[in-house]
C-alpha cells in the first residue's frame, strides 16, 4: 500500500451526503444538520425522493450532483456497494461509508465488504468504514457524524475502532476544554486503516499529537515502519483493549504459549515508538503534556508544594517512574534558604508551609526552575486562604515560558481549580488533581525525548543456505506432518547457527558407527515428532560410551513404543556432548502473531523456561541493537555476564544467533511456531542443542 494522501479527506470544499433526508431521528438528518450547522464549505444532499432538504438542493445520485471531494454514504447495505461505485465513475476520490452491516453481521456482510474493498481497489477510493460514525476536522468545521456534537479546535489527531468511543470523549474533552483537529471512526476498515492515518497525521503539520483507540492492529509490519517514521517528531499514544490472552490460539510450543498475542502487541508498540496506555484518563493526560509542554532535557524532578502530605505523594510516584528526584545545587539550597520561612523544606521536594503567598511560589518555583539540575517540574498546591488558583496559574505559565523547562500543576480541589485550570491550558501546562498522574505524565514526555531521539538500524543480512533450508522444511511436507524437530537441525547450520556434531540413526549399527565418528561420549535421544518433552519417558542418554551405544539405541525405541504406540519413530539422535557446567541454558524462539507476524522470544532455557519465565520478546526482522536489547532485557541477564564468579559467556554468539533466527523466520513465513531450547551460552560460543518448530505445509 503507497502513502495515501488523505488531505481532501480531511479538508473537502463540497461534501455529498448520500441517504439525506429530513426524517426525525435518522442518520442522513443528523449528518446533514451537523454539516450545514458549523461546515464552511458546501453541503450537497443526494436522495431521489427529494428535491430538497433543509432548504438546500438534492440530486438523485452524485453522478448528477455538483463536484464533489467528499461523500457520505448513509444508505442500507444492500445499495451501498453501488452507491460506492457511482462515487468511483463520478471521480469521487474520498468515500466514508457509515451504514453498518457488512464484515460484523455475517457470511453475507463479509462478502459484501470484499466487494466493497474491490471497488474501492478499483477506482482507487481512500474508503473510511463501513460501519463508521464519521470524520471530522475542526479547521474547515467538517462534521461528518451522526455524533451529538462538534469537537473543539486543536491540535491533536484522534482515531477510534469504536464510534460510541468517540460520542463519549468528545462529550468529556468539550467539558474539559480540549481541542482536536482531526476525527476518525475506522470502523470494520476495509480499505483505510490505523497505519494510513499514522502516515497522514505524521506527515500533517498541524497535529502535533496522534491518539488511537484501537482493538487490533490490521498489518503489524506495516504499522510499525510507519509509526516508527511518524515518530520522530509526532507522538502516538494508543489505548489497546483486549490485554488478555482470551485471544490468543492454542499454541503447542514454548514460545507459544509464553507469547500470547498481548505481547505481540507490547513488543510490536514498543518497538514502534508508540506510547501504550491503558486508560483514556491516561490517553488524554499524556496527550495534553504532550501537546503543550516541551520535551526534559534531563529526567530530574523538582517538586514545589505548599502541602507535605501530597508531596510525600508526589515523591511515591517518582520513585514509580523512570524519572528521578533532583538534587538541588549548592546555590539553589542557599537561594531557598533566603526565600522561604524557616520551617519550610529547602530540599527537593521543597515545602513552602500552608501560608505561602503567591509571592513565595513564585520565588520557589523560579529558584528551582534556574538550576541546571532539574529537567522538569511539579507544581503542587492545596487550597488556602491566602493563595489564589489564577494568580498561582499566571505564575506557573510565566515561569515555565521564562526556564523553557516542562511544567505539570496539580491544583487540587474542585470548583476553584475551573478558572486556574483555563489559564493554565492557554499556556500549554495540565492540571492534574492527582500530583502522580502529573508524574507519569512527566514520565511520558521523557520517554517520548527518547523515542524521537531513536536511529533503527537495517537488520544485518548474512550468508546463508536457503535452498538447504527449504529442503530441509519440505521433509514436513513429504512426511504428511506439519511438526519437525531435531532431524530439523541442519536448518539452523544452514543459517549459521552452531549445532554439535551428530546426525540421525535409524539403525543400532547406523547409532555406533556415528557415534564412533565423534570421539568421545555421545548424547542419545529419541526422534519422534508426536513426543515433545522427551526428557520425561527417559527419551534421553547422556554421555553414551561408545560400546554402549548398540543397546542404548534398542532401549530408547522400546521406551518410546511403550509410552507411545503410535508415535512416528524417525531414529535416535547421537550427537557430542556439550559441557553444560561451563554454560548457560538459553532458549531462543518465534511465534508466528497474526498481526505482527514473526515475534521472537529470549529468555532462560533448559527446564527453566516454564517455572522461571524470564522472557523478551521483539517483532522480527530485528537490527543488531534490538537482538543485543533482548539479551540485556532478562532480569537473569547477569547469569551471562559472569555473575557470581561465573565465566562471562560470548554474549555477541547469542545476540547473532537471535539475529540469524531472525533473518530464517523472516525468510520463511511458512515457519509458524519455533524453539531452539537449549542454546547453550559458553565463553567460547553457542550450541544448539535442541529444535522443535511446526510448518504451514500449504506455505511452502
């Protein structure tokens, strides 16, 4: 999909809404109002049982209907396919279809919706919906909804999976005094979906923030190149509903069931550069500071309160966050000190006493505003009688615009906050009543300070055997089995991932003439798809001497016949043993997300990986920085580094190993579900141990 360009979208002259009409309490009446209420350009209704509505003209469809750059289809489901297709042959370049009834409702409705995505496909229509409450956009007054009523002007961008969302926040924002510029109820997104709109609103100088409530996200991939450009200077900040693992399928490998396909999107958001929340008062928290405050330099706090209680508070929710307290500079300490009473606090965070004036804020707030030391701030007031919330308003605005350093209030109280609260917005800075959401608001505008300052590197591309490894997968295909496992193995040598010397018996005599090729000690296990933890029906021998090997073979296909009488027997695996005393058990894996498509997991290995769950996770492809990322991410990382007297194991094996499964998996969509456990870390490199993986046959 190109980049679409979306501005007419956004910024019609002449709107069409198709299914006018004047009839109380319908659709085509509340779209027709809302447009020729607050609309600057034109409004022309479409219906051939009128010949006017509302006092303007209506035509009997838009190919006999004046140009237009914009038409909203309100008609039943069973015509709006056509209705689509005469804006295509009218030339109509953008289409939002609001009747509901298509891809939700059914077989029927699905099919409707492909045809509705082929003529959109056809005429090349920037399509909103089906399904869909409508568009809006405060600089031209375009209400393209059936909602109650009108945004505010503003600069952020907002695009919800659920029109009721919209009716209900911008009930709450006009209440609050927040402003949009731009609207969008994606609906069931058949053509245009969230990854469009990033584009747009990324590349769009008046939005200076992007929001997004979304339940799923259409092409993973997709969304993440595109969120990762928008956010270089643009911040997303998305509420993603459905956290649970309810929807993830039933998944037969480790990484599978650790995955769940709420980490798909915890590790695809992240890597995005998108802001997750998981409450609107934290969408429109973050979004505020965001919109309005400039970015810390420096994550250090200062606190400047007239109550210790909440200061103590405030101070909590630092310690809860990645920022930190400032530590005040000696001049700061003994400016404070001048101003401020005897029994006020001097240290961060400073307490100016109950009967601070507005006068000895100001002082405090400037001091701590001045030093170098402090990044950002809070300013936190309880009411009293001898402070005025406006004044202590026009203050905090002044001072913030003087030092250029970000500024959170948190005026608590009720009615008397509402004036201070106008004067604050003016100037960009939130109130917050609970000083903690000013913190992690704070919080946020540093992660962002971070995220904008991002370079992503390109994947590394290394030599490798494709053709070996698609062979490899292919045996799946010819054995009418999706599942391989260490038969599997030459696929990792084929990408480069060190395996042990060691192949596969199907024969006793096979079993020691390979293990006599290896010179010493060998491992023995049982190869059979339909048995996963071979470990537990003695499917594995450990340091097999060579004249032992004979009967060692005969005993682990016994053992696997008497647990299993039907399992497929593919031979025994004699492979050299690996010194796990000098190395650590890693897993690496993937599994493959219907969104965000390969999802690559690190963590522990061997029998931990199920008790311990020290796991990460990343949406491959994955560059050098972000494979390094997942090995420093695990709480058990110093286990690697040499902890405890350990030797450090070669660190840069593993994070190439995750590279070069990343590079496979990538390589091969047919790959679903893939675990390499263990990899054993030593000081002097990887070792594959083990592979289990299932394959789409009809992929390959």
């Amino acid at each position: 999909m190109g980049d679409r360009v979306l501005s007419d979208l956004f910024a019609p002259s002449r709107v069409a809404v198709v299914g006018a009409t004047e009839s109380e309490g319908s659709i085509g009446r509340a779209i027709v109002t809302n447009l020729r209420d607050d609309f600057d350009g034109e409004t022309v209704p479409v219906n051939p049982n009128y010949d006017e509505v509302f006092g303007l003209d209506c035509y009997p469809d838009l190919a006999s209907a004046p140009d237009v750059d914009l038409a909203v289809v309100v008609v039943p489901p069973h015509i709006a396919v056509d209705v689509v297709r005469g804006a295509g042959e009218a030339g109509i370049e953008n289409v939002v279809v609001i009747t509901a009834g298509f891809g939700e409702t059914g077989s029927e409705g699905a099919a409707r919706e492909r045809e509705l995505q082929e003529v959109a496909e056809e005429y090349d229509i920037n399509l909103v919906g089906p399904n869909s409450l409508g568009v809006m956009s405060t600089p031209l007054g375009l209400n393209a909804t059936f909602g109650p009523e009108n945004a505010l002007s503003g600069s952020m961008s907002f695009m919800s999976q659920s029109g009721a969302f919209i009716t209900a926040v911008l009930d709450w924002a006009n209440d609050e005094g927040l402003g949009f510029k731009d609207v969008v109820s994606l609906g069931n997104k058949a053509v245009l979906d969230e990854t469009d709109f990033v584009r747009a609103w990324g590349n769009d100088p008046d939005t200076d923030v992007i929001l997004a409530y979304l339940e799923g996200v259409e092409d993973g991939g997709e969304f993440i190149s595109s969120a990762r450009e928008a956010t270089d200077d643009t911040p997303i900040v998305m509420v993603k509903s459905g956290r649970t693992d309810a929807g993830a399928q039933a998944v037969s490998s480790h990484t599978g069931t650790l995955a769940g396909s709420d980490r798909a999107y915890e590790a695809g958001l992240e890597q995005a550069g998108v802001l997750r929340v998981d409450n609107v008062q934290e969408l429109f928290d973050f979004a505020q500071i965001l919109a309005g405050q400039p970015l810390p330099e420096k994550d250090d706090v200062a606190i400047v309160t007239n109550a210790g209680g909440p200061g103590v508070m405030t101070t909590d929710a630092v310690g809860d966050s990645n920022l930190s307290l400032a530590s005040f500079s000696e001049e700061t300490l003994s400016a404070l000190s001048d101003a401020l009473p005897e029994e006020a606090n001097i240290y961060n965070p400073i307490d100016t006493i109950g009967d601070a004036n507005i006068d000895r804020f100001r002082e405090a707030v400037d001091i701590a505003l001045a030093d170098e030391n402090v990044g950002c701030a809070v300013v936190l007031s309880a009411p009293t009688a001898v402070l005025d919330y406006d004044e202590l308003a026009e203050v905090i605005g002044e001072l913030q615009t003087k030092h250029g350093k970000p500024v959170a209030a948190a005026m608590m109280g009720g009615e008397r906050t509402e004036g201070a609260k106008e004067v604050l917005r003016e100037d960009g800075i939130p109130n917050y009543f609970d000083p903690a959401r000013a913190v992690r608001s704070l919080d946020a505008l540093a992660t962002f300070r971070d995220i904008s300052g991002r370079e992503y590197e390109e994947p590394t591309e290394f030599e490798v055997d494709e053709e070996r490894a698609r062979e490899i997968l292919s045996r799946a295909k010819d054995r009418g089995d999706n599942r391989l496992g260490v038969e599997a193995m030459d696929l990792l040598s084929a990408y480069g991932i060190p395996t042990p010397e060691g192949s596969i018996a199907e024969t006793p005599e096979n079993a020691v003439s390979a293990a006599q090729d290896i010179e010493d000690e060998v491992v023995m296990k049982i190869v059979s798809p339909d048995i996963l933890h071979k470990s537990d029906i003695g499917g594995v021998k450990v340091g097999v001497e060579n004249e032992d090997v004979y009967d060692a073979y005969e005993d682990l296909v016994t053992r696997a016949r008497n647990y299993q009488p039907d399992a497929t027997i593919l031979g025994v695996q004699v492979q050299e043993m690996v010194n796990l005393d000098s190395g650590t058990e890693t897993i690496i894996g993937m599994n493959r997300d219907p969104q965000f498509g390969p999802l690559l997991l690190f963590g522990l290995g061997g029998i931990f990986v199920e008790i311990i769950e020290d796991t990460t996770f990343r949406v491959a492809p994955v560059s050098e920085r972000e494979a390094g990322e997942m090995v420093n991410d695990i709480e058990t990382a110093p286990l690697l580094r040499g902890a405890r007297g350990r030797d450090p194991a070669d660190v840069g094996s593993i994070v190439e190993s995750i590279q070069r499964l990343s590079q496979l998996v990538t390589d091969f969509p047919a790959i679903l579900e893939l675990d390499v456990n263990p990899l054993v870390a030593t000081p002097d490199g990887v070792q594959a141990i083990d592979i289990r993986l299932t394959v789409d046959t009809d992929e390959l």
